[in-house]
C-alpha cells in the first residue's frame, strides 16, 4: 500500500575560536575538541551501537563483535551538568552520534538534551527541552532542536556554550504528540512526524534567534508516529508507528510499508552500510528491552537486566547536517 503526500557553562578542552558572525561556526574542528586521541579509546568501533539505557539513565556505547560496553555517559558522573541538573537525564530515550561521531547529542525523559564529546565525556551544551523529549537534531549553524511528545512541542535552542541553561534562548512550536525531528540537508528541511501527519519545516537560519515555520503537512497511513530516523545512505526515512513500519520517499512524496518479522510497536529503527543489519527495540516489558535485534528477530547484542530504549548505529548519516565534522557554534 501507498500513499501520497497531498553556553552555558563549560568552555572547551584546549583553545575554543569563536566564529565572529552566526552561522559561520567556530573554525575548530571537532577531532581537535579533546584529549588526544579522541575515538580512539573505543577501539575498533566498526560496529558499534549507541543506546539510551534506562535502568542506569546513561548512554552506553556497545561493540556488537565483542559484545562489551566500551563507553558510557551518565549526568551525575559529568563536570560540566550541575549538580541540580543532573534529574533532567534520567531516563535517557534516544542519542546518536553527530560531528564525525565525535559527539553524542542526547535527550531524556527528564526533559534533558545536551551535546556530549565523547572523548572526555563531558557536555559541551545542555538545556532542558521540556516534558519527555523523545528526538533531538542539529541544524546547519549548529542550534538544536527538540522534539517533545507529553507537552506537545519542538523547541529550538541557540546553542550558547557560555551561558547556563536558564539563559539559553528558546523557540516553542507546538506540534501534538511530537516525538521526532530529522534534518534534510538537501532539501533544507525539517521533517517532524507527529500523530499522523508528516510536517516539513523550514528554518530561518538565524542563529540568536532560530525559528521555524511549517512548509507542508502531509497525512500518514497510520497514526501515533514514534520514531523517524535516515535510511543510511539513501534518501529516505524511516518511520514507526504502533501498528507498523514503513519508508518515507521525501523525493516521491509517498509513504510505503516494509516487509519483517517485527514491525509494529518499534521504538526505533537504525540502518547502515553493506554488512550491517538493520536494528530494532522492541520492547518486551513496558516499553524497554535488553537486547538489539535485526528485523528478522536474530540477536545483535543483549545484556540481562538492561533497560534499552532506542539504539542506533555509530555511524554518520549523509541525509541529516550532522555528518559534519566541524564542531559549529554560532555566536552573537
């Protein structure tokens, strides 16, 4: 079947150059932003997986060849969240690497989002988003954008490194049951799935003062949209739903239903090259799971006791803006 559309706080390790005008970035690059070495600490990472776990309100990174946990980020155990802050990061529900995975942007029911280096495990930014953002993403001149589903709203935040959580500057969009925000650098785009439509925003791209407005809304099969995620390498999306799984064709305008064992009630679904199975959490108690599975239902990784939420793969999308390597911060 188808169907037709119709900063605070923490300045970085080593020298930060400030980008004199917005949009323009800081000119420093995202290998250069820790430790030496950077990455290289995970190892042979080829296949490695990044989860939101609940059961520790941390974000673990997991070699799926070995089978071990090879690093982990919690908001209690991170300098740069203040101590009273540390409650926005409980029960983390997505994060995925960005910036030549050299950072992990997250978000958690709490109502956190922060942008974390992976190499030091330190934030570089953090806000509260609201009541349980479920998605978060980048845009082109380096503000975040949330989605949150209990308070029913995105919300843009100009990403300043130097001021605390409580001055960042905010845009609230109202947008029912929001649970997802994808960026489409090649159509300039955000897509957000919300309920059963499939809203396109366009972004005014001023970095102290971002906002959106709605380009198109367009009707979906189904309804209660949860996860919208790239197609690794393709121009296409991915979407669930409580009752299936499908691919968003953003060139055709259409929305098809993919064939697979599991299909319905999927949390999230990630993607990648030749070699890699596509992943799925499906939960088996309330809405978690101890393990990653392909779509045939064939074990990627488990640990017992786990409480995993979303899993994505360690991997850059081309279709999203964070397959940028540079680390971009836009300032005054």
């Amino acid at each position: 079947m188808q169907k037709k559309f119709t900063s605070f706080h923490y300045l970085l390790t080593g020298i930060l150059l400030l980008a004199a005008a917005c949009g323009r970035g800081t000119g420093h690059s995202a290998g250069d932003a820790g430790p030496s070495g950077d990455t290289a600490s995970l190892g042979d990472c080829t296949k490695c997986i990044v989860i939101a776990e609940q059961r520790s309100h941390g974000i673990d990174i997991v070699n799926t060849e070995t089978g071990s946990i090879v690093w982990s980020w919690h908001a209690s155990l991170d300098p740069a969240i203040r101590p009273e802050d540390t409650g926005w990061f409980s029960t983390p529900d997505d994060a995925k690497p960005v910036y030549g995975n050299r950072y992990i942007l997250l978000n958690a029911s709490g109502g956190g989002v922060a942008l974390v280096r992976v190499a030091d495990k330190r934030a570089v930014f953090y806000a509260h988003a609201g009541k349980n953002p479920h998605s978060s993403e980048l845009l082109p001149d380096g503000n975040i954008v949330t989605a949150s589903s209990t308070d029913n709203r995105l919300v843009l935040f100009h990403v300043d490194t130097l001021s605390s959580p409580g001055k960042i500057y905010r845009k609230v969009i109202p947008l029912p049951f929001a649970h997802n925000v994808v960026w489409d650098k090649k159509r300039q785009l955000l897509w957000s799935a919300a309920r059963n439509k499939l809203y396109a925003f366009r972004y005014n791209g001023n970095c102290k003062r971002p906002d959106l407005t709605c380009a198109d809304s367009l009707m979906l099969p189904d309804t209660d949209a949860h996860d919208l995620f790239p197609v690794y390498g393709k121009d296409l999306l991915w979407l669930t739903t409580l009752k299936d799984t499908y691919r968003v064709d953003p060139a055709g305008r259409s929305v098809t239903p993919v064939a697979g064992k599991y299909t319905r009630n999927i949390k999230s679904v990630s993607s990648g090259p030749e070699g890699f199975p596509v992943i799925i959490i499906l939960p088996k108690e309330k809405w978690w799971t101890d393990e990653v599975l392909d779509r045939e239902g064939n074990t990627v990784f488990s640990e017992a006791g786990l409480k995993i939420y979303k899993a994505r793969w360690f991997l850059q999308n081309t279709f999203s803006y964070g397959d940028n390597t540079d680390l971009k911060i836009c300032v005054p």
